[in-house]
C-alpha cells in the first residue's frame, strides 16, 4: 500500500501531497488502524487524513501514538451534535445549526477541496461539513 500511495503522488508538486482514507467507509479493526500507521510511516512525505466513527479503536491509542504525517480525526455521529471530547481533532456535519469550528468550503466548490487543507492539518481542531 505504502508504494502505491507513493507511486500515486510521485510526479505531482509537493503543495499536492496529501491523501485521504476512505471516500466512504471506516476502520474495519484495530489492525486495521495500526496497518495505516504504518502505511503513513512508510510516507512521510506526504500528509495524511482519516476520519472515523470507530471510536472502539482510537480508545486504544494515545496521540503520541499517531504518525506525525497524520491528521486522525474523531467524526460525529449525528448531524448538527457537538464534537467529541475525548479526541483532539475532530469533524462533523452541521445542518439547522451553525458551522462548529472550520466550515469545510466544497460545498462552494463543485465538492471539491480546491486549495483548502484543513483536513489535513493539526491547526484545524473541527472541521464542518454542510449536509448535501
């Protein structure tokens, strides 16, 4: 996986280094979570995120415990809830409610990230996603 992702992102410029986890899915185990740690480690020149809803695993971990390269972020379960407080990083989708933290903007931009990174960043504590 680790040389695919690596073949992938070869021939583009450094500002386009950044890989996501699952379009639409989630962690299947905790084996699972650590072989992307490892996948991340193997990679340390490109930037990382992953959302999740599989809080049974992220208990297992510490942040010390999560690649630097990876932004790991606890997603909500519901629309418009506020985010969890056990993890650092966290997203969620607002609806009837304002924007919790950064309001994603793709949904301004034909769903697509343009030059926004804060996904990606452990500057960005909560990211919102408006509901399509």
């Amino acid at each position: 996986m680790s040389e695919l992702i690596t073949q992938k992102y070869k021939r583009l410029d450094k500002s386009r280094l950044f890989h996501r986890w699952f379009d639409s899915g989630d962690l299947q185990s905790f084996d699972h979570l650590m072989k992307i740690f490892e996948v991340c480690k193997l990679t340390p020149h490109i930037k990382h995120w992953l959302a999740t809803r599989e809080v049974q695993f992220i208990n297992q971990i510490k942040e010390k415990d999560v690649p630097k390269n990876l932004c790991l972020r606890v997603s909500a379960t519901k629309v418009d809830s506020p985010p969890s407080k056990f993890w650092k990083w966290t997203s969620g989708v607002h609806k009837d409610k304002p924007a919790i933290g950064h309001e994603c903007p793709s949904y301004k931009q034909d769903g697509e990230c343009g030059n926004c990174r804060a996904c990606w960043s452990h500057e960005v504590k909560q990211v919102s996603y408006k509901e399509h």
